[in-house]
C-alpha cells in the first residue's frame, strides 16, 4: 500500500507514546507521568488501583504514535498485525459471501472465536456490532480518537465476565485535548485498486476555568474495491494439481490448473439422472457434451467464478465521537461518551448457481418440456405443446422420465441474465454513556455509570429468485389462441411470464421481472449497561504493602433482531432457508478480587496472593460463577 499522509495541527497535547511490544504496563484512561509512577492506577485484567507500572498478566499497549504511524483506516488492520490475533470471523476481505454482516471488523484473540474475546470502551462493554453475537465491530472505533490499545492475552472471566476467556481488547480515548487537528490521508495498492481516502478533524478543549474538558472527533473514509480478476493469482479459478487431480503430496503446491464450474451461463442439460447431454456455444446453438476446463480439441464450457468476485469490499464510514468530562467538586467528576457511525457496504460476486433440482425438488430436478394445449376455459386438451424454446438437437435427445408419457429435461446455469449476486448494506450503531467518579474516604475511590448502544442494519440483496414463479415460468404450453403461456391457470393470472433457459442471456425482460426476488434484511442489536465499582485498600496485614480490594456490581440487558423477508425465510429465493431470529437477555453480576502482598524487599523482592470471583445470574440459564487464585512472585525486582 502506497499512501501519502497529510495533517496540520493547529495545537495539540503531546501524550506519552507506547509502542507495540510485550511490557508490563496498565490500562487506564491517562498516562503516567515519571512523576506519577507511583500514583494509584488501574491496569487492565485487574481492578485494583496499584502502585507503578506493573501487570502480572500478559500485556501488550500499542500507543498513540504507534496508530498513527501505520496510516491504518481500521483499527483491525493493526490488531491484526500481531500474532497474538486469530483470522477474524468477519473483515473487509473475507465477508464478501456473507448473508449479514459483511464488511464488520472484529478481532479474535488466539483463535478462539470472537465469542471469548472482549472488547472493552475505556474498561467498559460496547454494544455488538453483528447481530446475535458479541463482537463489537470496530468501523464504530475512530482510530485518531485512540490514546492506545491494551491487550490481555491471558483469561479474565472472573475480572469481565464469562466473554472475556480468550483475553481483552481495552481501547482507550483520548481525554486531555486542547486545539484543533486536521487530517487527510490517500493510498492506493502497488496493483493500483484498493483505493483509500480519509479525512478527520478533531479538536477539543477546557471550560469553567479548567473544571470541564471536552473532545469531539469527525472523521470520513472510504475503502475501494479489490477484485479476483485484477490480481494474476486468483484471476482464474484455480485448483492444486495434487489435491484435485494427481493426489501426489508433492504436486499440492505445483502449478495450478483451472478448476472452472460448470454451472455456465448458456446452462448444461440433463436426459437422464446423471447423464450429460449438451450445451450451448457463444452464438446459442445446442453442441454436444460438456467440457468444464476445455482441453486440446475443445475449448472450456464452464464458467470462471473468479471474474467476478471481491477479494476487498468497498467500505465507507462516518464517524462521530465525543466525551467530556466535569468536576461538580473536588471529589466528584461527572463524564460522557457519545458515539454515532454509520458505515456502507457493496459486496459483489457472481451470478446465482442454479440447479433445477432445487426447483423441481420432487422429481429430482426434470420438469415437462410437452405439455397439453390449453382449451379456452384454461384446461388442457388432448393435444400435446412441445416447448418452443428447445432446440430440435436437444429435443431429440430427450425422454420421459417420470412415466406421464411426456419429455422433461433437468439442467444446471448460471443466472447471469438475472444480475450478479451482493448486497448493499448500511449499518448504523449509536452509543451514549454517562457516570461520575469519585473519592470515598482515605485512598477509596468509586465510580458509576449507565450507557445504552444500538446498532441497527438495512440490506438488500440481489441476484436471487423466486423458486414458485420460476418453477411456473418453466412450465410452458398455449392457450387456444395459440400464444405462449405459463400451463398454471393460477399462475397465469398472477401474471406468470414464460422463461426461456436453453442459452446464454436468453431471459427475456417481462419474465427476470417475474422470477428476480431482491433480498431483504434488517437487524437491530441493543445493550443496556449500568454498574458502580469500589476499589481501595484494606490495610497493611503482614508488614509487605496495603491490601488491595476491589467490588462492583453490573447489570446487562442484551437484545437482537434479525429478520430476513418471507421468501428467505422460507428457502424460495434460491437460497437457504434463514428463519427470522429473536432474543434477549439480562443478567445480573457481582465480582470481587482482592490482592494481598505477603513478602516485600526481604529474601525476595514480593511475593503476594491474588484472587477474584464473579458471580453471575441470567435469565437465560440461571447463575454462573468464575473465579481465580494467583501467586505473584518476584525474586528480584527484574523478573
């Protein structure tokens, strides 16, 4: 990727830059000055405020600097530089065949699904970005928003809750801003697509002499496309010579061979279960047989899927995000979190692979190409319509195969005449919170907060057909005035067009009307949020540091939508059935944990007892519980 970068910045704050890397260090939502190293902080995978820079968890922080070197547009493209992220389930280049969802960036941490991997706001939950699942999407998350990224490789169920096994994902915002900062970004791939554009602006500042801050970020980018058939390596269906056709191990990374399909768009038909009678050349005369990748003396009848199809899916987002801060006194700060994005989708692949079987399901795809004469009451008559569509050398070829005494032919085609498979899809999440904080007594501090986030998905789709019109649209016959007609009297009153599938691009306009079905989904997915944390120490019990504790309380109400329109949800568009989905829950969560230091600069540099618990109570499957123990041990300060 070739990009030029550009900003001008009007002022603005310089924090402290982390780099990528494995250290002990913590997530909290400011840095640490040298001075301040030894401040109460609160590092990621635990909640209990320490003393300096220390984890005893696996932790890696990609700073500030560290984002805004890479010229990254997601967040995710960076994640998943680091070996300690799994292939996604769903990103820009491998969602293009999605129903839903596609072109979300989500992260799975060890490959252990995106399920067990948290992905926290400031320490706090985000609302999902795919419906029925907890994966945040990450086209919400403005990259030049981010003060850095803390990831927790180890499990932290008992800290979290029961998603976080695989680990942690905090991302931390920016808070102290003043001034303003403008950006603009262009690149393009060494292969000349993928273009990408980017525009932000964000500036922030103070109010009420100091006690209020405020920060808003505006940003706008923009994803080109990247198509199989503009790379050299995946232009042409390919296939592994070992693994397809010599079964050598030592083949399965030699040259590859075509590997074209042979649902093509001038269609292959059937006189028989299982027997291949014929196609159609380029200028629509029926040849026999079928040659799926050509050899010497024929050239290739099957279809190359890889003209079509995306490698990268054009993506285009807005992103607003905002927080301000305020302190009511000198032991209580109100916050806010506001979020709105709204991205856009185009994914595109090729044309329908149409088998009649899944029209005529019940005799195994062959329908009649005779049919009996229709009277002018609409009943058949005695005489017998041959199916003008079928050309003389393919009739000759036919037989009864259902004993009803009349020829039926079965075939495979691409339905290219219909349009080409994708979907346009626009996604829109919405996320406010607000809390306050403060001091109790001593060295306690607390805080609360409540937030409500909705994502909320409109797509259509398209390249699909209605399985009803077209298996009526297939079955042709004249009426007494001998005009050609659908034979179902009912179907001809609901305006039922006689299809024509014997060639390539043969359809005519009034039937793909009758027989096109665009798709339909919309999905909504809502999180409802509150929770109050304590955290302090207890005192020093054996003569090595304070005793650090920390309790809290969670209430979570989770809800999904997703609903796909009837013909979908019934299996008639050509596709699998997809049944509309609903549920909801809320749960209930206390945890505890608690950190007690035994040894300190003795024989040994520390040595103290760690432990958490969570309990949590759903309304789906009851009460659940998480706990661990640990021993932290240090035998001298370095290790």
């Amino acid at each position: 990727m070739k990009s030029i970068y550009i900003k001008k910045l009007k002022y603005a704050a310089a924090p402290l830059a982390i780099g990528l890397g494995l250290i002990s260090a913590p997530s909290f939502a400011q840095e640490a000055s040298e001075e301040e190293d030894e401040a109460a902080i609160v590092v990621t995978g635990s909640r209990i405020s320490v003393n300096g820079l220390t984890s005893p968890s696996p932790l890696q922080t990609i700073g500030e600097v560290a984002i805004e070197q890479s010229g990254v547009v997601n967040l995710q493209e960076l994640l998943l530089e680091n070996p300690a992220f799994g292939t996604p389930g769903i990103s820009r280049t491998n969602s293009n065949f999605s129903t839903a969802s596609a072109g979300a960036a989500i992260v799975d941490l060890r490959n252990l699904g995106s399920a067990r991997t948290l992905v926290l706001v400031n320490g706090r939950r985000y609302v999902a970005g795919v419906p029925g699942s907890s994966a945040v999407d990450l086209n919400t998350i403005p990259t030049q928003f981010i003060e850095r990224v803390d990831i927790l490789t180890g499990g932290s169920s008992a800290v979290y809750g029961s998603d976080a096994v695989a680990g942690v994902v905090n991302i931390i915002y920016k808070t102290d801003f003043e001034g303003i900062e403008a950006g603009g970004q262009i690149g393009v791939s060494e292969e000349g697509d993928d273009l990408r554009r980017q525009l932000d602006l964000t500036f922030g500042g103070s109010f009420s002499d100091g006690r209020g801050k405020f920060m808003t970020h505006l940003g706008y980018s923009k994803e080109g496309a990247v198509f199989s058939r503009d790379r050299k390596i995946s232009a042409i269906d390919q296939a592994s010579v070992g693994a397809f056709f010599t079964d050598d191990p030592e083949d399965f990374f030699a040259v590859q061979q075509p590997f074209f399909s042979s649902f093509a768009p001038q269609g292959r038909f059937f006189s028989a279960p299982g027997v291949s009678v014929g196609t159609f050349d380029a200028n629509n005369n029926f040849i026999l047989g079928f040659s799926t990748n050509g050899n010497a003396t024929r050239p290739a009848d099957g279809f190359n899927r890889s003209a079509f199809r995306t490698i990268a899916i054009p993506t285009e987002r807005y992103v607003l995000a905002t927080n301000a801060s305020y302190d009511v006194s000198e032991d209580i700060e109100i916050f806010f979190e506001g979020t709105y994005a709204k991205s856009k989708t185009n994914t595109e692949l090729e044309p329908f692979p149409l088998d009649s079987a899944e029209v005529f399901k019940s005799t195994g795809g062959f329908f009649n190409i005779e049919n009996r004469q229709l009277d002018a009451d609409g009943l058949p008559t005695g005489a017998i319509v041959i199916n003008p569509f079928v050309p003389a050398q393919l009739l000759a070829l036919l037989q009864d195969n259902n004993g009803d005494g009349l020829r039926d032919v079965s075939f495979t085609r691409r339905l290219s005449d219909v349009a080409l498979r994708g979907n346009r899809a626009n996604r829109d999440t919405f996320r406010i919170l607000g809390g306050a904080r403060g001091g109790l007594f001593g060295d306690w501090k607390w805080d609360a907060f409540y937030s409500y986030g909705e994502t909320a998905e409109s797509q259509v789709s398209s390249g699909q057909f209605n399985v009803v019109n077209l298996r009526n649209a297939l079955n042709v016959t004249r009426d007494a005035a001998g005009n050609l007609v659908c034979a179902d009297l009912d179907a001809q009153e609901e305006g039922c067009v006689p299809v024509n599938v014997f060639g390539r691009n043969t359809i005519s306009a009034d039937a793909l009307r009758y027989i096109d079905a665009p798709g339909f989904l919309s999905t909504v997915t809502t999180q409802k949020l509150a929770g109050v944390n304590a955290y302090g120490t207890l005192g020093n019990l054996f003569g090595a540091g304070d005793i650090g504790l920390a309790v809290g309380a969670e209430y979570r109400d989770e809800f999904s939508l997703s609903e796909f329109d009837a013909l979908q949800q019934a299996g008639l568009n050509g596709g699998n059935a997809i049944p509309r989905t609903l549920g909801s829950f809320d749960v209930y969560e206390l945890y505890g944990e608690v950190n007690v230091p035994i040894l300190s600069d003795t024989f040994v540099h520390s040595l103290s007892l760690t432990g958490a618990g969570r309990i949590s109570d759903y309304s789906t499957v009851g009460k659940t519980y998480s706990y661990n123990g640990g021993i932290d041990f240090s035998p001298v300060e370095d290790i």
